[in-house]
C-alpha cells in the first residue's frame, strides 16, 4: 500500500496532460495538490488505528492487506464495511471522499464481464483480473469515465450528427482499438492514476462500436483533460480550517484517438451488454451515495446544530424540528443503504451487488433532499452565511476589530470561534466547492434523478403489488 | 395454538362490556366478528405453509411453537422476521394487522421491568414471565392501552383539575391495586382477550400513582369498552370483495375502578421507570410501523398501478414518476426497519430492541407521507373514485347495464374487474375505514408525528456531529 | 327569484328520473331535500342583509335583480364579488356551495358561442341569450356536464372500441338532435332544474359528432340520474350540527338517445371551437375554486385552531407553524383568484374573463395542497378525529357519562363543546363526505391536477422568459 | 433626475469609508463600480420608453416626475406599479435590483412617525417629508439598516451582555444624538448616497435607547462600511455576459459613535413605537418581494426552458411539470403582491400599506421555494452547470476546439451559445453572486422565514375562522 507521499510522487510521474486556464500542466500543479486532499487521506489515515479496520481488507485474490477502495465486495458485510467507510471518510474530509469513482467501476465491470464471456466466449473477465490484481497491487487510484456528452438528447449514439458525442471505436487493430469521443463531470480524474471507462448507456445492435469499456493510464497519448475546479474562498492562513483546503478537479476528458491494448479491454462490440456495464456502474455508485450522502449531511447536520448554539436558538421548537427533518434525510438514505447491504446479491462472478430498489431509494431520497439541507442550513445560519466578512477583513489593523466585536454572540464563545462557525456555513452554501459538490453533485452524482425512477420501475415487483389490490378487490384475472 | 374457531368461541364466553351504538353487547355482535377479521387472519394462516414461517417461531421460554405474535424478540433476526410478517400479513388482510399491539406491548415491559426489579427490589420481570407463560401458552390476543386522554394538555397528570384524566391508582390493598381512569384509541381492544396497561408518557416523583403497568381480562369488573367502528361501504353480495369485509374496532376504555391483583402489575409507583414502559411500547410499535406502512403503501402502489393500467394511462410519465414515489416511500421506510434491527441492541433482559433512531426516521417518514399516498391515489384513480355507483345500482334492473357499460376502460377488461377496482379506490378513500385506519391512524398510530421528532433528538448524537462540524471549521474547544 | 320553497316546490314536480340505491324516486326523497341543503341556501341568503351585496347582482340583460349564480360577468369587479361570495358561502355551508356549476357553465358558454357564429353563420349565441334570459327569469339552477366516461384513455374519442364513451349525436333530425352517452362526476345534477353540456376536450375534424353543447331540463325523457350520495355520519339530534346536516349527490348522468330541440342547442359539429367549450368552462371552475378552496381552508383552519385551543396546545411552536402553513396555502390560492379577476380580460362577448395563468397557479396550489392540510387537521385534533364515540354513545344512559367525563378537556370548555368539536374534525378527516367533498374532488374539481399544469403551459409566456435569460447570457440568436 | 454619471461622480466625492479586503478604499474602487451596476440600471433606464413609465412617477409633494424608488406609494395603484417595475428591473438586471431598500425604508417611515408625533408632540413626521423632499430633489439613493447582530439571541436588547449588539443612543446632546452599535447584512450600503435606519424589532420599555430611527450620509464621520462582495465568476472579454458583469456589495455597517443632528431624526426613545418602524419596513421589502422574486424566478425559468430546448428534452414530461412547477411559483407570488396592492390600505399619513397578510404569505412562499427553484435548474441543466470548462479554456489555442466541439448539443445551436447557455446556469448555481444573491438572501430578505409565519399569526382573523368552525359544529359559546 501507497503512503500518499508515494502517490503524490507518482502523479508526479505522468504525462502533464492537465489543462488548467487553457495551458497545459502538470500534476505538481499547486491547484493539483490542493485537489488531490481528499483522495490523500485515503492513504494517509490507511494505518490511523481509527479507520485502519474499514478503510483497509484483505484482497480476495492474493490475500493481502489492501486498501478497500480497490477491494471487490465478497459479502454483505463488505457492502456494509463500505458504507460505513464512506460516512466516515466522507465526514472526516467535509465533503465526497472521490475515490469511490474507481472502487465502483472496478465492482461493476467484475459482476458484468463474466457474462459476456459466457456467451461470447471472450476474455474480459481475465483481463479485469489482472488488471485488479496490478491496481490492488499497486494501490491505485481510478477515475471513472461514464457519462457521454450526448450532443442531442432525443437521438440515440448511432445518430447523432456529431457520431463522436459518444465515445465509440474508430479503428480496430490486432493489438487493440482507438476510441475517440468526450467524457464529462469526471470527479477527480486529474488526481487519478488511472481512467476507467464503461457505456453510458444501453446500446443497440447498431451501436457496437459504442459498447466499449476499458481501464489506461490518466496520462495516455491523446488523453486530453480539461479540468475545472472548484474550491472554497481562499482565507488568510491564521484563519484556514480543513474544509477550507479541500477542492474538487472536475474533468471533460477528451479521447483523440486513444490507443486501447486488447488486454485493458472489458467490452468491445458485444452491445447487448453495454447496460450492464452503464448499471452496474451506477448500482454501486448509488449504494455508495447512501454512505457519502449522509456523511455530508451529518456536516450539515452539525454546522446547523452549531450555529443555533453559538447563537442561542437551540431551543426554538423550529430548530428543533428542522434538525429532525435534516437527521432524518441522513438516516433514511444509510438505512436504504444498508438495507442494500443487507439484501444483496451475488453476481455470477462472485461479487456482491446491493439491492437495486434500495440503493435507488436511497440515492433517490437523497438526491431530492439536497437542496432542501442547504435550504435548512441558509435559514438557521442566517445572513452572515452570505455577508461574514472575509478573513483580509478580520486581520485588519483598520476594522478587524469591529468584525471581531460583531460577530460576538452569546456569551462563552470565543470571536474567532463564532466566525470559523459562520465561515463554514459560508463556504458550504455560498463557495463554489459547496455549491459543485453539495449542490448539483448532490443531484446528478452516480445518476440524475429521473434516472433513479426508471432504475426502481424497472426492477420493482409492480405485478405482485397490483396482485395484491386484486385480491383485495376481489378480481380474479 | 388455538384456531379462529376456538378463539371466536373464547371471545363469547366473556362478559359483555362492550358498548356499540349505546346499547351493552357481547362478542358475538356481527359487528365484532366482522371487526375480529384481521385477528382471524393471524390464527387461520399460522399452518399455511406460505405465512407459517413467518407467523410462528419458538418460544425462548417454553421452547414451544408459538404464534409470532407473542413472542419476545431474542436475535435482530426475530426483529426482521416480525417486520417481514407484518408487511406481508398486512398486504393480505387489507391494512393494519392489529394483533401486534399486545406484542408490542408485552416486549416493551419485557425490556423495562427488570430493570426497576434490580434497583427496586421488586419482582414485575418474575410477575412479567410468568403472565408471558400464560400468553403464550394460550396464544392470547392482548389489546395495548397507553394514551390517556390528558385533559389539558399543558398540565402535567397531577396537575390536571380532573385528577382521572391520566389513568391511576385510587386504591391501594394487600392483594392489588384499584385503578381509574380512561385509555383511548385503544384499537382492536373489543376483540382482544386481554388489555395490557402502560403509562403514557415519564412522570415526576408527585405522579407515582400515576405510575402503574399491569394487564387484565378484557372483560374485568369495572373495564367498559366503548366502541367506534369503522367498516368500509356496505356491498350486495356479488360484488363483495375481501377489502370490504374487514373491520376497525376503537375503544375508549373506562377503568371505572378496577381492581388489579399484585400478580399482574408490571410497575406501582416507581415513577422514574415510568417513561422506560411508555417509550418501550412507542419503540417496538414504531418499528411495527415499518412494516406495516410499507404494508399498506404496497396495497395504495398496487391499486394506483391496476387503475393505471385499467384506463390506459400506466405509459404516462406523471404516473411512472407517481408510482416511483408511491414505492419509494414504503421501501424507504422498510429499509428503516431493517436497519433498525440489524443495528439492534438487547435489553437486560436479554429482549432485542430496535435501534431507535432508525425506527423513529422510519416511523416519521411513513407517517409524514400517508396523506400525500392517498393524494396520488386519489390523482390517478380519478372522479369514479368518490362518484362511483355503489353496488346496489349495478345490480339494478333499471340502470345496472347503464353502470356497467360506463364504468369500462379499455379493451379486455371487464365492467365487474374496472367496477371492483374503482371501489377499492372508493373504500380506501371515502370509507371510513380507509380514512380512519390508513388515514387518521397512520399519522398518529405509534405516536402523534411531534412525539418522533422528540425520540430522535433525544435519541441521536448531536454533540458528536456538531463535533465534525467543528473540526472542520478548524475550531479547537 | 325564487324562495327555497319554491325551488323544492320545482324539483317536486319533475319526472322521476333519479336513481337511488338501484331504485327510481323522485326529488322529494329525503336524501334529495338533504343532497340540496347547501343550493337552497342560494335562495334562503339571498334577501339576508350580510349576504345579499354579494349573493345579487342585477342582470346586464334584464337589468333586474339577479342571483349572482345566474350572471355573466361583465368586469373585473364582477369576477371579485363572486370570489368572495363562493369563499363566504362556503364559509357558511361548510363545503362547496354547489350552485356554481350551472354559473361557470354559462359563463363559459356565453364567451365561447359568438367566435362560433362569426364564423359559421350559426345562431349559437342567440340560442344562449335566450336560454340566459329563461334562466334569469326563472332564478334556475343548473347542473354542468363535462366529463366523459372516456372509455380507454389512450384513444381518442372517435377510435374508442365504444364509441359512447363520449357523448355524441346519434341522430340528426329538422328540429334538433338526439344524444347518447354518458357524463360523469356530475356534482348536484339531481337537485338541479337543468342540466347544461359541453365537450369534455378538444375535438379533431373526425369528431363532429362529439363537438355538441346544449342546455337541456334535468328531467328530460332518455336522461338517467344514477346517484352517489356523500353525507356526514348520522346522529342523533341533540348532537346535530349545521356539519352534519349537508350531504353531497354525484351523479353519473346516462344520455340514453336524449332528444334536444335547436334552440336549445350552443355548438353542433364545429368542431374547432369544441376545445374552447371545455377549456372556458374549465376556466370559470378554476377561478371559482380560488374561492371555494380557501373558503373550506377556512374551516379547516378554523378547525384546527379550535381543537388546539379545547387541548391547550396551542402556544406550541409547531402548531402556530402548522397554522400559518394553512392560512397561507388558503391566502395564496385566494390571493391567484384576486389576480385573475384583476388581470381579466373581456371576450368577443363581453363576458369577463379570468386569467388564465393567475387562475390555474392558483387551482392547481389548492388541489396540490388539499390532502396536506387533511393531514395537518389529522394531526393537530388527534387520534379522537378518528376514535370519538359517536352520538347514540354519548345519549346511552349506560355509558354516556364515561364518554362526558373523557371528551373534556382543558377548564371552561364544556364536555358538549368538546365533543362537537371534535365530531366536526370527525366528519371532515373520516366521514364519506368530508372525504369525497373536500378530498376528491378537491384533487379533481375543475380538471385533474395535470390539467392544469397543461393549461399553464399553454398559456404561458414561456419564450419570453426563454429570451430573458439569452439576454442575460449574451446570447445574440 | 441624475444620470448614472452623476451618480458616480456623486458617489466619488465621498468619504473613503469602506473597507475591501482589509483596505480602506473609496468609491472609485472597481469593485464598487462593478457592485453599482444594477442601481445604476434604475438610472440608466429612466428615460428609456420601455420602462420610463414604470420606473418614473409624479411626486406627490413637489408634482415633479422623479424615479419611482423615491415615490411615497399614494394609492393601490402605486403598489402595483411598484410591483411590476420591480419584476421587469429584477428580469432585467439579472437579479435584485437593490435600490428598493432605500425606497422600502421611506414608506415605513413615512406611515409610522405621523402616530407617533400625534401621541408625544414630536416632529418626526416633519422631519421626514423635509428629508423627502431633499431625498426626490436629490435622486438619491439609500441603503436600508434594519438588521442588529443581536449577540445573544435569547436575550432581549438592554439584557446583552455586549450592550452595542444593538445599535443604540449613547449620549443625548442638544443638536442630536450620538449611536453605537452594528446593522449587518446592509446590501448595497457601499454604493448608497445615504443610510436610513430604523429598529430590527419591538422595544420594551427599558430599550428606549434602542427605539431609534434617522438617516445619514453614508460617508458620515464613524461610519464604517465593511464589505463582502459577491461576484459571479470572472470571464475573459469575448465571453463577457450581462450576468456575469453584475454584482453584490454587502455591508457590516459599523457605526462608531455616530452623531445625528436633530433634523435627521424619525424616532428617538418612544420605543412603543419601535415595532412600527421595524414592521413597516418589512412589509413594504416583502411587498417588493412579491416583485423581484418572481423577477428572478423568470430568469431561472428561463434559463431551464433555454437548456431544455438546446439539449432537446423539451418535450419530456418531467421537464415540462417541472417548469409549469417553477411557473406557478412565481406567478402566485406575484398575484400575493397584486392582492396586497389590491387589498391595500391608507396608514394616518396616506401612504399605501400593502396587505400584511397577502404580502406575508407571498414573500413566504418565494423564500420556501428558493432552493427548490435552484434544485430544478441543477436538475435540468445538468452537471455541466458545475463542471464547465471556463473561459480560459474556450480561449485556450490547446483545447478550445474541444472544448467547442463538446459543449455542442442539438443540430442549428452554436456551440457558443451553449456555453453560454450552461455557463448562466454555472454562474447562478455555482457562482457566488448566485448563491448569495438568489440562494441565502431569497430565504433572509425581508425578514427569515419564521418572521413571516409571526407575521401572518399576528395580523389574521383566526378568531373569525375559529368562529365559523364553532357555527358548524354547533357551538354556541
């Protein structure tokens, strides 16, 4: 396993395929560094006697010590090992802990390449098994490349009038294929060892060059990643907090003629597959939604608590209740997560699938309720959520100490207490790494909300339910 | 185990201190029977091999066969068998199952009384088991009464102007104890054998009389059973439908001086227990509720879905995106009751007890979405849903063929199947059934929607979140 | 204008075409006389000083004093009054005042028939005039016929299987036409003196036939009155209440080769105008649900601020929220009435017409909300909503002291006080008419919910706001 | 009548008595230009034809036209005008046009100080039309400072432990009085001629000190403006957008011994009129609520219609409900405007009070939806309204052209138009201006949500619904 001092080095190592403000750099970039926070404390708290037992497992294919987000889950309890992990994680760091993207890509591609194999009598499932052996091996980090550009919604891929706003094969050779095409809102990719790629969606018999997944590195030829970033406002050092040093590095990532080896292949042509690799995907992504969504509402949660206590409303029936309501969004969407864990699944290659309705349920009560925690957190914060003035401000010989005097409120609590309380609350709702993470990740991570229906109405028992209201009725038919 | 046969016959054998429509009658009334249907249920199924493994388990005390429903929950598994029997045999009869008031009742003083015994010296557990003996033994049905009927509700009990409007002790004798006072909504209580006594909420050191469990024969001198009923439309026989033959029975019981031997009080004035024994029967009653809900969230889903189809309407996408919440606010709350006894915990007394807070957001949410079920009920299933023509027009010979040409759809379903399916929609939204038992008691059953805001915060673990919070802001004390 | 008496008098006299229970009476039958209670207080209030300001208006036609129910509007200040009188005689009746469905008909009719002519060459709105003046005259009351059975939802009028699944002419002869099929939801058509037709959407060049409108008597030969009646639980009459007293009849109105003379007929085969038959009947019924919806808030409200007073909880923070979450879905709804009488606009006519955007926001509000405020009614009165003993409970000399002695509640309220109090939230949360009346077709009255977001957007200025945001955006094309 | 170049010069020859990053500047600085735009707007348009006729008006004291943000509402008629110049400046300014608050401020003035004249023989009222008449003269503009850092929020003025957290009067001279203390969240302050201030709430008898209202130069000696400026994020100059050149000053308004000369005085210690003053303002700034914030809602619709169109999901139907969604959101907080203007009253003075109630519940329906609205763009834009590359990356000579190629949607939309498109979105979700601007400030403007319900509670006739319950109940006490 990696020290995150081996991971930055590595990093160091690639390719400066990066594009940050239109020029071209590489990932030793101070904004890099600052992106790659929470993906470091991965490792760096891989041994801390605190989160050692989740963050850590044992691989199923060498028996060794590995970090769990390489891990493929084995049991029910490794899904509910994962979820607490991803609270945790997610808590500790203040906000997605990111390196989910390539754990579930990883457990998807494994419960759905075996399958192809089957009945193609292909070799993807030994493909992704050396691969998972060498990313285990070296304990990688993986971005996950899914959602296409799409160019016009209402044509499918095969019609497009641009046919690379999905990413499809252009050429085939002995050794391999090229693929060409635009994947987008890639989380973490520029802080990624590695890119890993699945379907979008269901593709049809005649979108085989579209029903492609594979893994290369982040910094392969003709890789091009144009990050946009997103960070907190920036505050005088004296006044710096963790969640104020953290970040987030979204990538469009653009596929010019990518050169892909047959043995990093995981798909290729065998279409009626390509769903599955694109659910999977987002099964895994929405159960780990049910880990990551409450452990930044327990943020929320908290900021508020907080607040109505530094300013002495913590007793005021509506508090009281507006915290009940955000615990109880928190709550609902871990116990959907669980209950996932709990009735999970095997895949015909041994790994563990959670229960599709309740990872979706739960992502889904998630998703809606987002906006409705900022809301809760802007109503009890208050206006200095939105006015506190800045750090510049507060270490000012000229008007320091009026902020300071200002932003006193009950007895007890120190200034600079008061201020780093408001600050956060600040910087979650009105900074832009609040608003990109919390926000519209909030909403469209691991899937758009409308997504989330179709995924339960496809695999809900709708005809027993409507059994059930005939038996009642008294029909017979 | 007794049969439905056996069980009706001991229903009759009581005194009569039921009132119905002010006049004294006994358990043969046709309104009892028919409002015993539910309970019937849980007899009549116990050797169906479908709902046998469910409905029965093993007594940890007699290690004997026993119903389900009398049983003290030894392992998570027994809480998760419990809710699953619940959604299932809710699904069966229609709506609430009734019975898991005495078992409700029976766990919560199972994990409070041992406690006072230890501190007090008393023996209520010993009194307890040995009345559990008896129950399971005769595979009792008990009906659970804990609401007082308060008064003035911003009076503590022994505060109020009448001292009888909180149940208590007025007498005290070697052999036992009198008691007064009045318990309401006690649901199901007229067709129960026997009525088990709670305290409604924590009482102070002035309230020991007040501070009183113990359970008694339904029909004891001084108990008076005042009877609501709540039955659907009445139906012509051809058109009669299992739906419409099932039944509510509330009582307001009057404990107009009863006397209670020593043998059957679970708890006499050790008034700081007294809330242990009110949140008890509220925890386990809550998490019934998780599966009950769904129970019946399953029957509204499943008769939304069937009127869908039967007019053609199932492809629209306001009604996709309907059913989708319909079923995600019963799965939600289902996989709150899965968490809640997966995260169980045992008492003293070895009883295994729901996790709380995930039984209270469970509990919340359920109740905070019945209405807003019957409103999506009530969009899709249309007019004919209050406007339909009742059973006597169909079978008229001046207009039935009328009735029948225009309450068809589409093509393939019969006038009887559309007409049987609009009154089932009819009887869940305008029966008095419907409105009380998924209604009314959906918001209150288990405790009125502010009582699980107060658990939760009570409950959960504010300090530590308020703790993330402020190690993120970078605030030290 | 008629007396009450006399409009009783008029019923009296008609053929019996109403079927009751599969039996054929005629409009003396007592659920008849209690079915008309809440028209008759149209005639009783009429000359009543508090409400004749807003009850009378004099005809732009006649220039004599007219029941408002019977004008066309012909200003804005025309279209406030008859908020305000539908919020205030709803007040007073307790639920919807019924009569504005022969109004709203006419209304509808008299904006729609002119355009028609101008066209045609028809003689559709002298026809109406006509029948407008009769119908001043003789202070009638109208039942309106919109909703079609609509057989199979996804085809269209003319493809349905049964092409009388939406009425149509069937015959066409020198002196008018014959009709068959069927309407439905047909709220107080068996206590009205006529019964007014329009198409139930708009019709396509096939469907001539279906284009047809008409004004015929309710008791006509070949109509058929299948009744559905909805009233509060009975009680006994010491315990009766103004509540309790009203009821509600729907009918489903059989068209079995109806026979209507020429000048009776407003539209006949133009098919093009069909649509604005529907959509303008649609338009006065939204508009007056804007008073009608806030004016049962009001009772509602008024409710729940009572009970919560008779408990003494209402001091409580989640109950004043609870309120102010009433009064303002109420005050919004009637706040969207007051803009669409303001922003009205007159048609070819001169009749008034509401906007449409102001008037549907505010219907589709009220329908959005109905089930919400029944759950905080629900919650606030309490489990006695649904458990109260009934009134033979409270007469019975064996338990009727009990039921006394346990209703009441803080000092000073009487125990009759509180159980009428409570019988009123009774009725509305679980009896059949609260239920169909405030309930149902608080969802459906006026056009189902999706109606009314279709109406919207239809209406809207969509691209203007489209162009709004290019603006904003720099967007030049 | 200035011009916006007056007004600017006007605001260069000020004291430079702001404070930006810690630096005392004055109103020269750029940031202060940018933050001016919207008011300069207000000057700009004023003879444009387009919206003269709203924005310009009569003065009621001189007769001359002045700008309508100095007008004295008269009549119904004002408060309408008031509304709809406030809608169509927001639409057009891309967000709160901000010179309400000076505008807001005199109207509650103006309708509170003639009662208190009336009651003590003082001379406010006098006062303030002097100051009005200087204020029209003048063409100025205002910042509002109503809003105390309150410190303690349990305890009352005179009881915090810090007196100065509420500004108060700590010497009384002859010509004036000198104040002490802090108003927050004073949007626009920096770019104000002037600062009018009134008490944040209803003052006891022990808080004479506190019952304080006047008026000052924004420059004045021991003012000090601490600024938090919200911007959207920075683009490079080709792809500069209307939007995007706005911005938001906010200001902690420090008043360090203040001297106020008499004549500047509107209230001075008859602190039983303190509430008047505070409440007065609120009711005209949420009446301006009613306006600007479906202003802003437009801009949200159209920017979701916008994106909807260009990735062709228009005619989706959850795209479709969820802009008639948004639409009646705006529109019933507009009719709550139009009834509150309708439904209007005359205080003492003649100014034209707003409806308290129809303003309340409008002003609350906007804050409760604000997030809401900003969910449904983050939904249907999509994530590139977080993960856009920005301008720099367009402009990049490196990855422009992909950029360019992958922002491209449906066929005949340039790809710069979607960016631009998307990056309206990413400036409102993500951007600070959006979420200080439309996020925190559409939830606290006016007064946070819970004023509103106290509000509402406070000024409606519960007991007149009350009664109307008790009349249908039967009760006659």
């Amino acid at each position: 396993m990696r020290t995150q001092e081996q991971y930055l080095a590595d990093l160091a190592k690639m390719r400066p395929n990066l594009y940050i403000d239109g020029k071209q750099v590489d990932r030793t970039h101070p904004m890099v560094i600052k992106g790659s926070q929470v993906i470091r404390y991965t490792f760096a708290l891989a041994d801390n006697p605190e989160y050692e037992p989740l963050l850590t497992t044992t691989s199923h294919i060498s028996g060794k010590k590995i970090n769990r987000f390489t891990h493929i889950h084995q049991s029910p309890q490794d899904l509910l090992d994962k979820q607490e992990m991803t609270r945790k994680m997610c808590n500790m760091a203040g906000g997605c802990i990111q390196r989910c993207m390539g754990c579930d890509m990883l457990n998807g591609i494994s419960a759905a390449a075996l399958d192809v194999d089957k009945k193609h009598g292909t070799h993807y499932y030994d493909n992704f098994m050396k691969y998972l052996e060498f990313f285990q091996e070296n304990d990688l980090v993986a971005g996950g490349a899914q959602t296409d550009t799409k160019g016009d919604r209402a044509a499918r891929p095969a019609q497009q009038w641009d046919p690379d706003q999905y990413l499809h094969v252009v050429e085939r050779r002995p050794d391999g294929v090229v693929v060409r095409g635009c994947k987008v809102h890639n989380t973490m990719a520029p802080v990624a060892d590695e890119i890993i790629v699945v379907p979008t969606r269901v593709m049809m018999e005649d979108e085989k060059d579209y029903a492609i997944s594979f893994a290369i590195p982040a910094d392969t030829e003709g890789l091009h990643l144009i990050v946009r970033e997103a960070f907190s406002h920036p505050r005088e050092d004296n006044l710096n907090a963790p969640f104020a040093n953290i970040g987030d590095l979204e990538s469009m990532t653009v596929f010019d003629d990518v050169f892909v080896p047959n043995e990093r292949i995981f798909l290729n042509g065998e279409y009626e597959f390509a769903g599955n690799y694109a659910l999977n995907f987002a099964l895994f992504h929405r159960h780990s939604y049910t880990g990551c969504k409450p452990g930044i509402g327990d943020i929320i949660t908290g900021t508020v608590a907080l607040l109505a206590d530094y300013q002495n409303v913590a007793r005021q029936g509506h508090v009281k209740e507006k915290l009940a309501d955000l615990i109880s969004v928190a709550e609902l969407v871990y116990a959907a997560g669980i209950a996932a864990g709990y009735k999970s699944t095997k895949a015909s290659s041994g790994t563990q699938m959670p229960n599709v309705v309740f990872a979706n349920v739960g992502r889904r009560h998630a998703g809606h309720n987002v906006y409705h925690e900022l809301n809760v957190l802007a109503d009890v914060a208050g206006g200095l959520s939105a006015t506190l003035p800045m750090s510049a401000q507060w270490n000012s010989p000229l008007v320091g100490d009026y902020v300071k005097k200002y932003v006193t409120r009950k007895e007890g609590v120190s200034s600079e207490d008061n201020w780093r309380a408001f600050a956060l609350a600040s910087d979650i709702l009105t900074g832009e790494y609040g608003q990109v993470m919390i926000g519209v990740a909030g909403v469209h991570g691991g899937g758009s909300p409308v997504m989330e229906d179709i995924a339960i109405m496809k695999n809900y028992d709708l005809k027993g339910k409507m059994q059930l209201a005939k038996n009642l009725a008294g029909i017979k038919t």
